[in-house]
C-alpha cells in the first residue's frame, strides 16, 4: 500500500511537469523568433555604442568605453534632434489624443448618415504615411497650388510655405490627422461599453450632461484614454517617414530615429556613435514603457 | 451504470495551505442521485470537477465501477457534465451540440442522428435541432445542455448547477423533471448545488461540504431530523433552525429563562461532554405560541404571512441579550408586529457540544 | 450566451436637445468631410494632367485616366508599378501567415491555459514593441548584409512579422480570453483532442478576431516604408517605396504622384472600411480585455 502512495504521487508530478511543458511549448515559438530579431540585435548596438566603429573606414572597432555617451551632451545635433523628439512626440500624442476624444464623442450619437461619416473619419489611419506625407506637403501645405494656401489667399492672406517655415508643426499636424481616427476608435469602443443603466442611474439622480460625463462618462474612459496614449506613444516616438517625405532633411523637424539612421546606414557610417544615440532612444522608450506597463498592469488586474 | 467512490481524494492547489478538497471520503451508489451542496468556496465544485478530470487529485484516489481514474484525463472516464452556464459550443446546432461527444468517439454518422433525435424527443427539443444556441431561451439551453449528456449514455452525470441560471419557476419545474429524468435512465448522477432546497428535494442522499471537508452525508430527512453538527444544522432547513449558545447550568440548559425538557438519552450525552457553553437548536416548526402564560415571553417583530403557513420572528432575552427565534404557524396568522406572545417548545430540540457537534 | 452579449447601449452625452441634435450631426458632417477632404483632393488631382494640378486649385477640369497608365506602365528603372505590387503582395501576405501561425499557440497558452508568470510573458511581447527600430536597425542591417538579404524580399519578411507579432499576440490573447473555459472542459469532457478543441471549438468563436487582427497586420506591413526604403531600397521593394521614388526631381510629377499614391493606397483603405467594425473591437475592446 505504502508503494502504491508514492507511486501515485510520483505520477501527480510526472503528469503535472508533463501539463506544464504543454503549456509553455505553444508560446516558444514565437517568444525565441521575438528574442532573436529583437533582443539580440539590440545587445548588438549596446556593444556598438562602446566602440569608435565607423564603416566607411578599415579601421578595426576600437572599444572606447563611454566616450560616446560622455560626448553627447556637448552635441548640439544630438540634442536637437532629442529634444524634436520629445516635442514632436508630446504634441502629436496630446492632439490626436484630444481630436479623436471630440470625434468619438460627435461619433456616439444618433445621426443620418453616422456609419458613412465614421467611414470617413477612420480612413486617414489606413493611409500609408508616405502617401500621408506627400499629400499634405504638395498638395495642402505647398505655397503655390496647396489648397491651404489657396484659401487663405481668397480671405486675403499671402502664401506660407509651411514645410519650409514651420516644418514641426507641419509633420505634427499630419501626424495628428492620421492618429486622431485611431485614437477615435478606442474612444468609441469605450464610450459604447459603457453600462447605460449607470447613466441612466446619473440622470436620474439629476446629473447634468457634463456632470454625468465629467464623473462617470470620463473614469469610465481612463482606461481607453491611457492605452491610447500608450500604443500612440509607442509608435509616434518612432516616426520616420512623415519627416522623411515632408521636410527631409530639415534642422527643425528631425528627430532621433530620423538622425540616427541619417548618421548610420543612411550614410553617415558612424555606427559606433550612433549607436550610443539608439541606446539613449532605448532608454527613455523603456522609462515611459515603465509607465505605461503600470498602467496596463492595471488593465489585466481584474481578469487572472 | 456505475458506482463512484472517492478515496482520501483531496486538491491543493498551488499556492495554498489550505485544500479546497481535504481527504474526501464517499461512496455513492449505483444509480444514486447525490448532491454536493454547501456554502460557496466549500470545495462542492472542485470535488465534481475532481470526479470529472479537470481537477488534480493530489492525494487520494477516485475510482468508478472499481476502476482507479485518478489520473485518467476526462475524456476516459466515461462521464458527462452539465455546466452552470451550459456551455454550449456557439458555432454548432442544437444538433450537433449533442452530436459532438459521439463524433469524437468516431459512432456511425446513422447511429449518431438516431441517438440525438431520441435524446431531443426525451427532452422535448425536436423542433429546435437546426437552430444554434443563441436562438434558444435560457430553459432550452438548459435542455441542450442536458441532452449533450444523456446521448451518450455515460456512466455518470455530473452537474455543476445546472439550475442557477434559470428563473425561479423554470428552476422549480426542471428540478422535478430532472429528477423524473435521473429515475427513468437509472444512471448514477452527482449534482452539485448550493441551494439547500434543491439538495434536499432531489437528492436521494445529500453530502453536506464546508471549508472542503465532508461534514455529513446522509438522506434528506435524516439531515433535517439529525444534523451532525451546529454547521449541518444551520444550513439545512429553511427558515433556518433557531440556534441559540446556551450556559449550562446544575446540568440544564435554558432558553430565555424557561428550562427545556430533554430526553434522558441525550441529558446523559450532554453530560459526558465537558464545557460550558453548548448550541441549542429549534427548528421553527417546534416552537408554538401559548396562551396559557408558562414559556418564553417575547415581542413579534416581523410577520411573514405566506398564505399557507406563516412565519414570525419574536424577539426574545435570552442570557441578558436580545435575540431573535423563528416561529412556524401553519395557516395565516393573527398576530401582527408588536404583539406579545409566548412561545413553548413543543418538539424535538437538538443540543450541539462547545466544538459544533450534535450530542 | 451571456458572455457574448454586450452591455444595453448608452445613451449619447452630447445634445438632449432636439436642435442641438441636428446642429450636431451638421457638424460632424462637416468634420467628417473635412478630414477626408484631402484624401478626396488626392483621388482628384490623380485624374488631371500634370499642367493642371500643377497650377492653382480647381475643381473643374477634364478627368484622364493618363496619369494611371503612366505610372503603371513606366519604368524608372529601379522599380516598376507590377514589380512593387507583387513584390508587396507576397511579403505582406508570407509575413501575416507567418505572424498568425507563431501568435495563435501563443495567445491560446497565455489565455485559454495560462502557465505560471503568463503576465510576464505577455508583457515581454508588448515591451519589444517599446524597442525603438533604431535600437536594433544597425545590427539588423549588418547581419542581413552579411548573409546577403539586403535588397531581399526575404528580410522584410522577417522583419514584418517580428514587427507584428507584438500586436498580435496581444489583440488574440485578449480574444482568446473571451471563450469561456467551460466550453473547452466540455469539449475534454466530449472526448475531444488538444488540436481538436483549438479547431472544433475555438477557433470558430474567436475567427472575427483573427480576422481583425490580421488584417491589422496587413495594414502595418503594407504601409511600412522605413525598413524598406533602408534595407531594401531597390528592385525587391514595396509599395511605399515605389510612391516615394515617384518624386521626381525635374519636371512635373503631382498628377502622377497623386495616381501612384491611390493605387498604393486603395487596397488597404477599402480592406479597413470593409471590416472596420470588427477591427475597433479587435483595436480597443480586444486590448482592454
């Protein structure tokens, strides 16, 4: 009898280390493709960023330690393409997070012609942003035959050419027309998840309209609002081809991920230094990604 | 066709100190209908989902019909659940929710359609074999649910609430039919509820779990008329039975002031036990109103008149506090808030030990 | 089922009022046809002759088919319209295969049979996504000039689908999460194998969020410019980078630049109207839950 016991025992845990191969087997796949194109490159570019390595050159890499890193903040490119960075990523995040919230709220409201109108209104996210980019600046932006232009001449103000003049402003403006349909649809999706019986609840108690939406509507989007600042953030930190169709090179509007391939593969051959600007990058991304993660924590909390 | 025995079987789950099955021992009969019932976190779902599978049995052993399933996966036991909210597969017909089992186990595609058109004729679902679940009211989806598992003839049934989502009169009708359904296939079933009313109406014998420890098993009215413990005694009964602590004093107990008569059987039982404060119980049907002045004063509180018989709670004072006892009255009754009354017992009264058990 | 039906539906915040209610509509109509007002521009300036688009705005003109036909027939030497398009074609469609079939057994582990620590998994996926490109977009072009996949369809391939998968194993975990576990203990109970529950049971349920999801990776994988135009920048490259090199640097090129860019972009403006009501719960209702 006593042999029976452990052996049963024995078999509990053969079966249960068997149940735990099975469960993590699905997931190796894809997690050792996501190491090996992603974690492993970016040791890579940690180790770059401790050497002098150029690729235009046969000089062998030289490891140098953290000069490079001890050097950025003497370099004014470096700093003013960061700090575009942090401008453009700030602006187009806050816009487009404050248009689509307007346009979800116009959207979840009963009207002829609403499903067209959303149509419409989510196209923009499914443009391709170099298409995005070229439209606006030779079509919107352009000083002679941009429609922007031609409207303000007819109330009587003179052509701007705005890439040239305001070249920020003018890719966070597009930015913002193409993230404002994305952030509208996870808006959307959170105001009609609302439970009506707790609106109702609000108007009955007498809750005014913005009452009601300051203090139940608003805490019940939070969340939406939060994971939208996050994936938006996530991906407009990274922009690349809006600058590089509507103000290419231009001093005022390049930013991190636009200066660091300008001075790697796009030419500049300075993989070494370079490398040091992209570990910067990383850690400010890992520093909101920080946050973020909080915040998505908080979304899992309730569904283990 | 099948006996079912559990064997010492308990369920730790990782993490915890505590088992939420602890050393379940049980023999349930062939062709027997047992409920598990008890409080939620009782362990009465994990025991079932023990029996079917989807639980580890980390010590112990199960057996059906004398065969050891401890480590069986579900599918090899021979066994069909009906689950609380049905579990219907979505993108399958009525038909092929209850054709499924038999597709997997490879039955002619002939045979499988004979046996689902005589569970649905059982069950009345004929009409509806083509639609899918979401075109079906909650009570036929409780049918499809049940006809998934008598297609197959298993050996038992199990059922993890299979009531509680149905409204208060569907609950009650189903119950009855599901009782006549169990009589008539004469299978072992093991049904798992925590409405005590459910449990003692439909079980043949009924397993009363708390804390994940089996406190008594036995038939209906053995249940109601002898608890075991102060536990079994308060969850079973509604209204529940009046349980009161009560001060021994010179070898007597007093409810309210007014001694209660014992029988000598249990008088020398309670003095075996050591002690001073035991658990007196009353079930409200043997408490009555008196006119004649000897017994427990109190005040009427509130009056449940339910037509048919009455229910009122009498506050009373009892060892210096005040408490409430239950009265049953058949019929309608005259009193209303306010009145004031005197109770006697007038029935059997049951004395619980200072650790909980019946003595 | 409870499960699959959704809350009553609120009632709108904005107007109570009748008036205000018809003054609103107006106005977002007037939003609605103002956002897309310069992708009508586009559409528009695509059927004039280059005289005309490059001139002054207007509305009235007679529309040619000509810039179409040019830019499709034209070869500028590096890449043309039917190479760009197949091109595309092929590394969008391999690389959305390849996401799906390495994220579905992942998402089905994180939710349908969670191991221990499954959130750490999960947030391991999504915090890749944290990774700038540019943190690794100088080893990636190392290794792939070392193996020869610069200027390859091959590398883009691999580097959409590790691009996407991110996102994907992310929306389909939360999709998965929606199928309740009964379902699959009855299915275990009903004699039904491992792979068997993923196809009979599963999969039709969370199909629509497939669906979602991989379309959403088309998205991505078709617009994306930046690797395509760094890694592979000629003859094997996609769509965007074929619109890009439409800029000519003399001459007049709008018109024909506005035609590139709606052939570019139509296929994944009318696959996202098509199935735009399953991709915002496969967006945002997926990610919440």
């Amino acid at each position: 009898m006593a042999t029976a016991v452990i052996s049963h025992e024995e078999e509990v845990r053969r079966l249960q280390r068997r149940e735990g191969w099975r469960r993590r087997l699905p997931i190796l796949p894809a997690l050792l493709f996501t190491i090996a194109v992603t974690q492993i490159p970016f040791l890579f570019t940690l180790f770059y960023s401790l050497t002098d390595w150029r690729i235009d050159t046969v000089d062998p890499r030289q490891f140098i330690g953290v000069e490079n890193y001890t050097s950025l903040s003497g370099d004014k490119f470096f700093l003013d393409a960061a700090w575009v960075t942090v401008k453009m990523t700030v602006m187009a995040v806050l816009g487009s997070l404050i248009v689509g919230t307007g346009l979800a709220l116009l959207l979840d409201r009963k009207f002829f012609g609403q499903g067209f109108i959303r149509t419409l209104l989510i196209t923009p996210f499914l443009v391709m942003p170099v298409v995005a980019g070229f439209m606006w600046k030779t079509q919107m932006f352009n000083a002679t035959f941009g429609v922007i232009n031609w409207v303000l001449n007819t109330v009587g103000i003179d052509s701007i050419e705005f890439a040239t003049k305001y070249p920020l402003a003018s890719v966070v403006v597009v930015l913002i027309w193409q993230w404002s349909p994305f952030m509208m649809l996870i808006i959307l999706a959170g105001l009609q998840g609302q439970d009506a019986s707790v609106l109702e609840a609000a108007r009955v108690d007498g809750a005014t309209s913005w009452g009601t939406f300051r203090q139940i509507t608003f805490p019940q989007l939070r969340p939406f609002l939060e994971l939208g600042t996050l994936l938006g953030a996530i991906y407009l930190i990274q922009v690349y081809d809006h600058i590089e169709v509507i103000v290419g090179g231009q001093p005022g509007a390049k930013n991190l991920p636009f200066y660091i391939a300008q001075r790697s593969i796009g030419g500049g051959n300075r993989f070494g230094l370079a490398s040091s600007y992209s570990i910067i990058v990383v850690i400010a991304s890992i520093i909101i990604a920080n946050i973020g993660l909080r915040v998505l924590s908080g979304l899992l909390e309730d569904d283990s | 066709m099948a006996e079912v025995r559990y064997e010492a079987a308990s369920r730790l789950y990782p993490g915890s100190e505590i088992p939420a099955v602890n050393e379940l021992n049980l023999d349930i009969a062939d062709g027997e209908l047992l409920v598990l019932v008890g409080p939620s976190g009782s362990g009465k779902s994990t025991a079932l989902r023990m029996l079917a599978g989807l639980e580890t049995v980390t010590s112990g052993s199960i057996h059906i019909n004398d065969v050891d399933v401890t480590l069986k996966p579900p599918q090899d036991r021979d066994i069909a659940m009906v689950f609380q909210n049905y579990a219907l597969y979505p993108s399958m017909t009525v038909a092929e929710n209850m054709g499924f089992a038999l597709k997997q186990a490879k039955v002619s595609k002939e045979q499988r359609a004979e046996q689902v058109r005589e569970a649905a004729r059982i069950l009345d679902l004929e009409p509806y074999l083509d639609r899918k679940p979401k075109n079906l009211s909650g009570g036929q989806r409780q049918r499809v649910a049940m006809g998934r598992a008598i297609v197959r003839s298993p050996q038992v049934f199990l059922m993890d609430e299979p009531l509680s989502n149905l409204d208060a009169k569907l609950r009650v009708q189903t119950r009855t039919e599901l009782v006549d359904l169990q009589d008539r296939l004469d299978t072992t079933m093991v049904y798992v509820t925590h409405d005590q009313v459910e449990a003692m109406t439909m079980g043949h014998r009924v397993a009363v779990l708390k804390d994940g420890i089996l406190q008594q098993v036995a038939s209906p009215r053995e249940l109601y008329r002898r608890p075991k413990n102060r536990f079994v005694a308060g969850f079973i009964g509604s209204p529940a039975m009046n349980l009161l602590d009560v001060d021994r004093a010179d070898g007597q107990f007093a409810l309210a002031g007014t001694t209660i008569e014992l029988t000598d059987e249990m008088r020398a039982a309670a003095a075996a036990v050591d002690g001073t404060t035991f658990g007196v119980g009353v079930r409200p049907e043997h408490l009555k109103f008196t006119s004649s002045g000897s017994g427990i004063a109190g005040e009427v509180s509130v009056v449940e008149a339910l037509g048919s018989e009455s229910f009122l709670h009498v506050k009373v004072q009892h060892e210096g506090r005040e408490q409430v006892l239950v009265v049953h009255e058949a019929g309608d009754t005259e009193l209303v808030r306010g009145d004031n009354v005197t109770i006697v017992v007038d029935g059997p009264v049951h004395v619980f030990s200072p650790d909980g058990e019946s003595v | 089922m409870a499960i699959f039906t959704r809350a009553p539906k609120a009632e709108p915040i904005l107007g109570q009022n009748r008036l205000v209610a018809a003054l609103l509509g107006l106005l977002t109509w007037f939003i609605g046809l103002l956002f897309f007002f310069p992708l009508f521009w586009l559409v528009l300036n695509g059927f004039k002759e280059e005289s005309v688009a490059n001139a002054s705005p207007t509305l009235i003109f007679d529309p040619t088919l000509d810039r179409f036909s040019e830019v499709t027939e034209a070869n500028s030497g590096l890449l043309s319209f039917a190479e760009a398009f197949g091109n595309s074609f092929w590394i969008v469609l391999i690389s959305t295969v390849l996401v799906m079939i390495l994220a579905v057994p992942a998402a089905y582990a994180l939710a349908i049979r969670p191991m221990r620590k499954w959130r750490d998994v999960l947030f391991f996926f999504i915090s890749t996504k944290f990774l700038p490109i540019v943190g690794v977009i100088m080893p990636i072009w190392i290794i792939a000039r070392d193996l020869n996949l610069l200027g390859t369809r091959t590398v883009l391939v691999v580097l959409y689908t590790a691009m996407n998968l991110p996102l994907a194993v992310w929306m389909l975990r939360s999709f998965f999460a929606e199928v309740p576990k009964e379902l699959i203990e009855a299915a275990q109970i009903d004699g039904c194998s491992l792979l068997g529950q993923l196809r009979q049971v599963i999969l039709p349920i969370v199909a629509p969020g497939l669906a979602a999801t991989a379309l959403l990776c088309v998205i991505f994988a078709w617009n994306e410019f930046f690797f395509a135009i760094q890694l592979n920048p000629t003859g094997a490259s996609t769509m965007p980078v074929w619109v890009n090199s439409q800029q000519k640097f003399q001459g007049q090129f709008l018109a024909g630049l506005s035609a590139a860019s709606v052939l570019a972009t139509l296929p994944v403006v009318v696959a996202g109207w098509v199935a735009q009501k399953r991709m915002i719960r496969g967006l945002a209702m997926g990610a919440i839950k």
